[in-house]
C-alpha cells in the first residue's frame, strides 16, 4: 500500500508539472536563431541549407527573382545562364523560417557562351512557364525562351538492386536525362519529377516517352505563350563601352499580371502576345502577335503591364524619350524631354493610348518603372470590382525613386526617395535602385545600389482588418451617398482625389549586411510576409517577426501546401460542403431546425442526420445486446463443436494449438513472399523516407567553415548610422561620402517644381528633398533609429556559439549538430537523437541511402520478426494465438510497412521486445531499450505512466531510481552532442510538443469540425481526459494489483510454505495474472492516447493495431466481436473520396474506441477465477 501511495502522489506532482509547463509557457524562450539586429524582420538562416553548398548560388549578380501567385517555385537568374529554383515546403506557415529549398537548376540560353547574354526571367501567373529574354551581341539577335513545367514518368530515382520487370528498358534517373532537359534536380530521391524544359527540347522522342498522356494533354494547356527570335534593326555592339548606346538597343519584355499578355519591346515596336484557345490542324495552338509602333522620334526607355481591377482588361505604360527635342532642354547632357503613354485594351481588340500629364520631366537613360502586383485573391472581397491602387515608381539619374500612383489616367506624385546621405552615388548609371511591392500593395522595400541595407516602407492606411471591415463600410458608405447625390460631380472627383491619397511611412531598416553592388529582390507572403534579396549570387530569406497579412489572403491561413487553403467562418454561409467543414457534424443537427434552409438542402443530407441522431444510441444497444448473446453461444455451442471435431480425429497431435501455430506460421511466410514480390514488381509509396535520407546527408556533411554571408561583417562590429551615428572608424568615410552626396545633388527646393511641375505634387512636411542632402539628412535622424549591434553569432559558420568546442574535432569537422541545418519539403528533423544515428546506419546500408528496395527488404523481414514476436506474447500471456494471427492479416499495417516504409515501425518492433522483456522481469534491460526507442520516436513516451506502474509494483524505490536514471542517462548520452552544439535548435526540433497535426488528414476527431478541432481549448480538454483517464485506469489496475497480493499471502500463509504441483501451479496462475495486468496497463494506457489524441495520420496506425487484439481480449469482448471491431479499424483508418463518408467514418472511430475503454472499465477484472480457486485450495490443506 505504501507504494501505491507513493506512486499516486509522484502522478500527481507530475500532472502538477507538466500543466504549469503548458500554462506558462516555458518553450516559448526557445526561440530560433536570428542573424541580423532588425527588431521587425529576421534573418533565421544566413547560408545555404543542403547538401549542395556549392551548387545552390550563383557564380554572378542575380538580376531576376521571379515567383508565381501560389509561390511554388522561387526562380533566380544570373548573368552565369543558370536558372536557380527554390522549392516550397509542404508546411510553409507551420515553419515560417523555412518556406522554401534549393531544388535544382535549368541551364539556358548561352550557358557556356559570352557572346549571349541573359536579360530577364519571369514566371507565369500560375507557374506553369518560365520565359526568359536573352540577346546574342555578336548576332544582333533577340531570343525569348519559353521553359514548360512537366512531370516526367517512367522514371527511377531509387536505384533498384533487383530488377526483374518483364520490359528489358532500364528506367532512368531523372538527372540521366539532364542532357536533353537541361534540368538538374539536386535531390531526385524525392520524386517529385518536376522540371521546366524548353519547348524545343519537348519534340525529343526520348523525353516525349517519359511523358505520360495526362501529362501531354495538361502540357498543351501549360503552353501559354510560344518562342520568339527576330533580329535587331540596330544592331548590338559586344565591346561597345557606351552605355547610351547599349541602353538604346537592349530589348524589354514583361507579362501582364492577370497572365493572359506577354509584351516584346525592341527597335522602338511593341509586341504583345495573347494565347487564344484555339488550335490548328495539327493540335498546336495558335499565338498571335499585336504590333504597337512608336514614332521614330521618340526612343522607349522603359514599359511595363500595370495591375487591372478588370480581369478582362490590360494597360501598358510606355516611357519615351523624346529625341529631337532634346537640345531645347537646358539641364545635364543625358537628360530629355519624356512622355508617358497609357495604354489601354479594353475591348480586348484594340490598344487605346493616352497621354499623362508629365511634360518637362527630367529623366536620364537609367530611368526605369517599376509598378506594384496584381490585385490579389482576397476571400474579404465580395466585390470584384474594388479598385486597387496602381503605383509606379521612377528612378533618375541620382538614384531617387519618385513613387506615385496613377488614378484616373492622371500621374500624382506621393513621395520621393533619394539616395541616403551616408551613402555615395553609384560610379555605374545602369545599376537599378531594387523595389518590389507586396502582394496587397500595401509594403514595398527598398535598396539602392552599394548599400548594406533595405528600407521597409508601409502604407498609413494598413491595417489587418482591410478588407474584412471592408464589407461594413461599403454598406455605410453607400447610405452616406444617397444623401449627397446632387454635389456637382467634377467636385467629387476632385476631392476623391485628395480624401483618397496614399502615404508610406519608412516602418523598419534591416542593415548590417553584406554590401552588394545591385540584383533584384522579391517580396511575397504566406502568413508572413518575406522580402527575398541576394548577396553575391546567395538568395536570402528575410521574414518579418509579427504577422501583417490579412486573414483575408488565402496563403496566410494555409496549412498545407497542397491542400486548399481553410475557408473564413464569414464565407462558408450557405455551402453545405464548407458549414459541414466547419462546424462538423453538429451541422447536421443545426439544419434540422432552422428554417432559412431550402427543402433540398435539408432532405440531401436528412439521411446522415438520421443516423447521427438515432444510429448511435442504437449502434450502442445493438453492440451490447449481440455481445451477451455471443459470448455463451461461443462458450457453451462452437468451443465443445471444434473440441468433439478434433477428438474424431485420429493424430494425437493435432489439437487446436498446433492448428493456430500452423496456421499462423503459413500466413506469415505468404505474406513475407508476398512483400518480396511487391518490393521488385510494384511501385513503392514512400512518405517521409526521402526526408529522412536528406536529413541524415545534411547531418553527413557539415557546412564549410566560411559559408556564411556574414564574414564580411566578422566581429568589428560595424554598424549602419544615421545622423552621424556611426563608428568612429568610418567617420572620415561618413564625412566624404556626405559631402560626395552633396556635389551630385546640388540644388534647390524649385527642382521638385520643374521635376513634375503639372503633376499634382503630394507631399509631407518630412518628405525628403530629392535634391538636397541636408534634407535628406533630417529625414534620417527624424526617424530616430540607432544602430544596433549583433555579436551573438560567430562570423565563420553564422551560428551560435555554446559548447561545441568542447567536441573532439574528429566528430566536429564530420557531423553536422546542429539540429537547425536539417530541413526538407516536408520539414524539418521532428525526432530525438537516436532516430539519426539509426537512419545513419541504414543509410550506410543501403547505398548511401540510394535504394529504396533495402529499405523496404528490412521493413519487410522486421515485419516478418514482429509477428513472431507478438505470438510470443500471446504464448507468454496464454491467450490464443488467434489473435496474433489478425495483425498478419490486416492490409493496411502491410501497405505502410512494406510500400510506405514508415518510420514509425522500428520503434514499434523495439516495443514488443520491450513487452517480453517486462514479462520476463528483466528491468535494466528493458529502461535501456526503452530510452534508446524513446529516442527514435517521442510518441513512445505515452507508455510512461505504466512504466512507472510496473516499477513500482515490483521493485524498491533504490531500483526505481536506478532504472530512471539509467533512461536519463542514455537520452542524455545520446543527445549530448546535439546538445553542446545548439541546445535551442535540439529541443525545440526533437522535442516540440506543439506541433499540431492537421485536421484535413487526421483519422481522429475530424467530425467535430475545423473551428473545434483548432481551438486550444479542446487540446486541453482532451489532454485533461488523456490523464484523467490514464489516472482511472491506473488506479484501477492498482487495486487489481493490491487485491492479487492479498490473496497469494493468504495463501502462502495457508499452505505454510510448502511446495507441492498444486502451490506450484495456483503460484504459477497469480503470477500470471499479474504478468497480464502489468501487459495490459503497457498497452492499454497507449491506446487510451490513440483514443484522446486531436490528430492521427494513417501511419500512426501500427502504435496501436499490433496490441489491439490482446486489449479486446481482455475486455472480454466475444471472439466474433474481437474481429469486427478489428475489421473496423481496418476499413476506418484510411481516407474516404467522399466527404460526408470522410466524417462519419471517424465518428465511427471514435465511438468504437469509446465503447472498447468503457468495457475494458467495466469488464477488467482478473481476481474472479482466483477467488474462486483459492477457497478450495485452502479447504483441501485443512484436511490434509
């Protein structure tokens, strides 16, 4: 009793525990690393995160960084040929340090050749194309490249061992083909088979058989827009140095945002390209080809798509230089006279111009547009005619961004940008300031050429709630307009124009990074927004700290890459499909009572309301009623049956045990040459082994010691200033480029005037003078924003510093630790210490991870053992070994061991020894075990409270204590490596408990509706139920346990310690029977978590499927009831195509795990029989 009481109390303190860590939230100080001093945006990772560190960047400056709406595919192009693509990982939002990987690389036009070179790429609207522009100078000739994404098949990336197909061609890898597509995937493991090829490359009847026919019909509808090549009027100089000249001829092109235009610029024509969906004889389809000719006087400087509200439409904005009036012009010698056309298409035939108001702007031939996105899909918005803001912006010659905003085919000017006083003006004029807009319009940033930073610039009209308030303001101001409807209409529109205009405010710096000459940038957003810029040929990932993405944005509340983004609970309002999502089944029963539903709704979903209101209370009854109807029908009718059947029979040693023995035996064998034939003849199904592969070649290959973008930061500590704060080392720096500045921008407050002098100038009172340096010094120090320092990373690996150098060197320069440097598609490393060294030595096993046919080789004969194993149990428990046999059958445990090849399995295997080893009272055996699969896979640890149970009942406290300490010590030895390294980045990886599993792929609890299923309230509502159940059970067991003791002292006490056949076997059945409570409490105390857990995917099935016969058993549920409820499981725990299947099949689950934890409460009971046996056992000694 006395243990007992103390194993009850050390529940409860760690109950107490493990609440006060949730409730207080002590992981929340394990935040990841942040590399630069920005207090709004963070740099989480400063290098490359593969296995390819030297294939990932490029050898040239980034000149292009293009993505499509999804964000699919991040593309970089450099003047080295290459295409650079960064893939998105399945969980973007779930780790927002990490939304994209280095996937591979597509050489183009010229790779190889100085005389092309490479101007531009851009991707289509929906990804499916990358067009490229380059120029050949030696030919004079214009090439525009267009790269079609396609899923090649027929192909093996797994390196088969044994290949016995009937067909003699050799599948090859994927890279094999890098001939012909030009597309090398770094890691083909994956077999994602991806890659963009040329359309000339796609006439190779060698590709064209590694396409399947979905894929050519698909591959037409990705060919939007067709390869273009002409030859220039003016002809191009290779060696010519004059940049004017240069600038005259360089082509131009850009798609239009809603990806239904393409526009060629060259030889002062423009030439857009639309797709009509038409084909020709022969199933190509058909580009035409619109020509806007420019007058000879005028020279395009620059043009560009702008966004349109109308997705029908399509507006040009076309920069021109106007030739021959240029010597009218009394200003620098590189300035003319320009104009600004607009235009417009809206009747989808004919381009209309119209001239903007912007007579006598100065502008150089650096002058380049730059224009905000496309409006973005938005859930918030009903009305898809709400107009966006359309921004363009302007650089001249001094590197000042002018930013204004086009309204109704009128240019107002809303800020002015110059270069920052501290720093000097760029020696190149054809160097670019780099500015990209988000996607909602409502943030750009900012760099200039030289600069070590970026400058965040935020609209004053941001807000969170946008466009979800949006709605409730249309409806006022609707009622507000009714009263003002006779107001002279030219007033409205004047003062529309001043009530509606747009500011940005400079929100945030990031500095202190690497300078680089110029290369573009990119900002896109998932739940964050991110700005992705490059330093030396290496793409970095800035992402601010707090969300600033409405909710109304699709990829702000992704789950899953793959998967449709979650509706918002104001859009689901009417859609049976979307309410049913929501609010679950509870849906059903809403429908029932309220009248604003339509008859038709109510009677197609009547049927599933009846079974949800009715079917479960009579499921219930029913189960109750046939199982005290089997049971004597089994006992009292089949059982004699099968035992007067074998008596007829004349082998003496035929009986029903060796009858299960054979039978078990022959299953096993069948299904292990069954998996044989499977690994060599059947596709494999692989989920997370090539994660696991990518992981352990990460942990194979640390980084190279000066891989970190920040070396040239290093530990001098130099720091950006702003009004003179800088470091005295660079004061004489500061001072010269000051006064550089000042001589390149001589002027006075009138230049503004004759810059836009008939544009409606707009302006704040701490607006810089884009022409005085004085006054763009004020602005700086207005902001009153201090340099910050960053000396907690070490400028040679850009990681933090703990104890790693305390490692010998051996294990230092041929591991990688560091848990922060392990990522792949499907996220990071998610398990312990243990899990590595395992995969590492499977990984040396199989070909360096290689073939996947090793893999599968291994699962399948640890399968084959594992049956084995859990007919020993049954042997060693004595029950029938029946019910090992139904785990041999079940398809599903067969599909995720052999064709998924799960990783959840070896520790399941290392489980059931761990079970034998418990029967056999082998304690310090068991705890190493135990540690050791502890540190293969966490879920493991659920076992926990049984352990604790069993040790307690059976051995000192000196023994408990020992056994813990011998689990303490092995999970620290394992993880002290890891943890010397980066502690921080170990536990919050290995050890994140609160990582939550999605509910559109969860076999548990999906019935009760997203909103439910997301809400913390209900994780800690069945954490409650997970312990207060776990606390019933145990308690129980205890008793069972206290009462079992009782009765074997009072029998020792009667036999007075003899020791005939009959004490011996009345011993032998007592300690059986606490053999069996100790197994159950093991097992059943796992499963009671697989009936509380929030989410379950359907590898999780073999934590519990294995074991699930023996917990019927002892629930005594009927043989017949023992395999319906196993033939249950089998059919629920999978995906259903049809939704309201999907829902009922896991309220079905559910309410039969329900029903198995209530009889196993109300039927546990193993002192009946012992009861019985003892009376008359003590009545026999008393006679003799």
């Amino acid at each position: 009793m006395m243990k007992s009481a103390l194993f009850i109390k050390y529940i409860t303190f760690l109950i107490i525990i493990f609440i006060n860590i949730v409730n207080c939230g002590i992981f929340k100080f394990l935040e990841p690393v942040n590399y630069i001093s920005s207090s709004k945006w963070r740099l989480s990772r400063d290098r490359s995160i593969n296995i390819g560190w030297s294939t990932e960047d490029h050898n040239d400056t980034i000149h292009s960084i293009t993505t499509s709406s999804s964000g699919q595919y991040i593309i970089s192009c450099s003047n080295d040929k290459l295409a650079k693509f960064h893939r998105v990982l399945m969980y973007p939002n779930l780790y927002p340090d990490w939304t994209h990987l280095y996937y591979g690389e597509l050489k183009l036009r010229g790779y190889g050749n100085d005389d092309i070179e490479n101007l531009k790429c851009l991707q289509t609207l929906d990804g499916k194309q990358l067009l490229t522009l380059s120029v050949n100078k030696k030919e004079s000739k214009v090439h525009l490249d267009t790269f079609t994404l396609i899923e090649l098949d027929s192909i093996e990336n797994r390196n088969p061992i044994i290949n016995l197909k009937s067909n003699s061609i050799v599948e090859p890898n994927i890279n094999e083909l890098s001939n012909i597509t030009n597309f090398n995937i770094v890691f083909p493991l994956d077999d994602y088979n991806e890659v963009f090829v040329n359309s000339s490359s796609l006439k190779s009847n060698l590709l064209k058989s590694h396409i399947s026919k979905s894929s050519l019909k698909q591959l037409e509808s990705n060919n939007h827009f067709s390869p273009y090549t002409t030859t220039l009027i003016n002809k191009l100089h290779p060696h010519q140095q004059q940049h004017q000249q240069q600038q005259s001829t360089i082509p131009i092109f850009d798609l239009s945002l809603n990806g239904k235009h393409l526009l060629l610029s060259f030889d002062n024509k423009i030439k857009i390209q639309k797709v009509h969906n038409q084909s020709n004889d022969n199933g190509n389809q058909k580009f035409k080809w619109e020509i806007i000719s420019i007058e000879p006087r005028y020279k395009i400087q620059d043009v560009v798509f702008l966004p349109d509200n109308n997705e029908n439409d399509n507006s040009i904005l076309v920069l021109l230089l106007d030739l021959e009036n240029s010597e009218d012009v009394n200003h620098h010698q590189l300035e003319k006279q320009a104009k600004l056309i607009l235009y417009k298409n809206s009747d989808g035939k004919k381009w209309r111009p119209i001239e903007l108001e912007i007579s006598n702007l100065l502008l150089s031939t650096s002058l380049k547009i730059i224009r905000n996105k496309a409006l973005p899909e938005n859930d918030c918005i009903l009305n898809k005619q709400q107009q966006q803001p359309i921004f363009v912006g302007f650089q001249d010659e001094r590197f000042t961004v002018h930013l204004g905003e086009i309204k109704n085919d009128r240019l107002i000017l809303i800020k002015s940008l110059p270069l920052p006083f501290h720093q000097e003006l760029p020696s190149d004029p054809n160097h670019r300031v780099s500015i990209d807009f988000s996607k909602d319009s409502k943030m750009f940033s900012i760099q200039y050429p030289n600069s070590n930073t970026i400058y965040i610039y935020t609209r004053d009209d941001f807000d969170n709630d946008y466009y979800s308030n949006s709605n409730n303001n249309d409806n006022n101001n609707n009622n507000n307009n009714n009263n003002n409807n006779n107001n002279d209409d030219d007033d409205d529109d004047d003062d529309d124009d001043e009530s509606e205009s747009y500011s940005f405010r400079l929100s945030s710096i990031i500095d202190d990074l690497p300078i680089r000459s110029h290369g573009s940038v990119l900002l896109f957003n998932f739940k964050y927004n991110y700005l992705v810029t490059n330093f030396d040929g290496h793409l970095s990932f800035f992402r601010d700290f707090e969300t600033q993405v409405s909710q109304c944005d699709p990829s702000s509340r992704t789950k899953s890459f793959y998967l449709p983004s979650p509706p918002l609970k104001s859009n689901v309002t009417g859609s049976d499909r979307l309410e049913l999502e929501q609010f679950g089944l509870l849906y059903l029963l809403k429908i029932g009572t309220n009248s604003s539903f339509s008859t038709t709704t109510t009677t197609a979903i009547g049927q599933i309301q009846i079974q949800i209101l009715m079917y479960t209370i009579f499921g219930y009854s029913l189960v109750i009623l046939l199982q005290r109807l089997l049971i004597p029908l089994e006992v009292y009718y089949i059982g004699p049956l099968v035992d007067k059947i074998l008596k007829k029979i004349s082998f003496d040693k035929i009986n029903i045990k060796n009858i299960q023995n054979i039978l078990f035996y022959s299953i096993a064998l069948v299904i292990l040459l069954l998996s044989f034939y499977e690994i060599v003849y059947q596709p494999a199904y692989t989920n997370d082994w090539p994660a696991h592969i990518h992981h352990i070649d990460q942990f194979l290959n640390p980084p190279p010691k000066n891989i970190s973008i920040f070396n040239s930061i290093s530990e001098s500590n130099t720091n950006i200033g702003f009004g003179g704060a800088t470091t005295s080392s660079n004061g004489d720096e500061q001072s010269n480029s000051n006064n550089n500045n000042k001589n390149n921008n001589e002027g006075d407050e009138s230049d503004l005037n004759k810059l836009f002098p008939s544009i409606q100038y707009r302006q704040q009172k701490e607006d810089i003078d884009s022409s005085s340096s004085s006054s763009s010094e004020e602005f700086f120090n207005s902001l009153n924003i201090k340099p910050q320092g960053n000396n907690n990373f070490n400028s040679s690996n850009g990681n933090y510093q703990y104890f790693s150098k305390y490692l010998p060197s051996f294990l230092r320069d041929r591991f990688d630790f560091n848990y922060n440097n392990y990522m792949h598609y499907h996220g990071p490393n998610t398990y312990p210490g243990g899990f590595l060294y395992l995969y590492t030595l499977l990984y040396y096993i199989s070909n360096h991870g290689q073939s996947l046919q090793i893999f599968q080789l291994i699962w399948a004969f640890l399968e084959f053992f594992n049956f084995i194993l859990i007919k020993n149990i049954c042997e060693k428990l004595s029950i029938p070994i029946i019910l090992a046999v139904l785990p041999i059958l079940s398809n599903r445990l067969h599909l995720y061991n052999v064709r998924v090849v799960i990783n959840d399995f070896p520790s399941t295997f290392l489980i059931h020894i761990c079970i034998l080893l418990l029967i056999s009272k082998r304690f310090k055996l068991f705890s190493t075990l135990f540690s050791i699969i502890v540190s293969l896979k966490l879920n493991t640890i659920f076992h926990s409270p049984a352990i604790l149970f069993i040790f307690f009942n059976n051995l000192s406290i000196d023994e408990v204590i020992l056994n813990l300490g011998i689990m303490a010590f092995i999970q620290l030895l394992v993880g002290l490596p890891f943890l010397m390294v980066n502690p921080i980045a170990y536990f919050t990886n290995a050890y994140d408990f609160s990582r939550t599993l999605l509910w559109e792929k969860t076999r548990n609890f999906k019935f009760i509706g997203r909103l439910i299923y997301d809400s913390s309230l209900f994780n800690i509502l069945l954490l409650l139920l997970l312990i207060i159940t776990i606390v019933i059970f145990i308690y129980k067991y205890q008793l069972v346990v206290n009462e079992v003791n009782r009765l074997l002292k009072v029998v020792k006490n009667n036999t007075g310690g003899s020791s005939d056949n009959n004490n011996n076997d009345m011993d032998k059945e007592i300690e059986l029977k606490l053999k069996r409570i100790y197994i159950l409490s093991f097992i059943s105390v796992n499963f009671f978590a697989v009936v509380w857990a929030r989410g379950l995917y359907t590898p999780f099935m073999c934590w519990y499927f294995y074991t699930l016969p023996i917990i019927l058993y002892f629930a005594k549920f009927s043989y017949t009831f023992i395999v319906l409820f196993w033939l249950a499981h089998e059919i629920l725990f999978r995906f259903f195509k049809d939704f309201y299947i999907e829902m009922l099949g896991t309220f079905i689950f559910f309410n039969i795990n329900l029903l198995i934890l209530i009889r196993l409460y109300n039927n546990f009971n193993f002192t009946t029989s012992t009861k019985s046996t003892i009376p008359r056992t003590t009545q026999k000694i008393k006679i003799q």
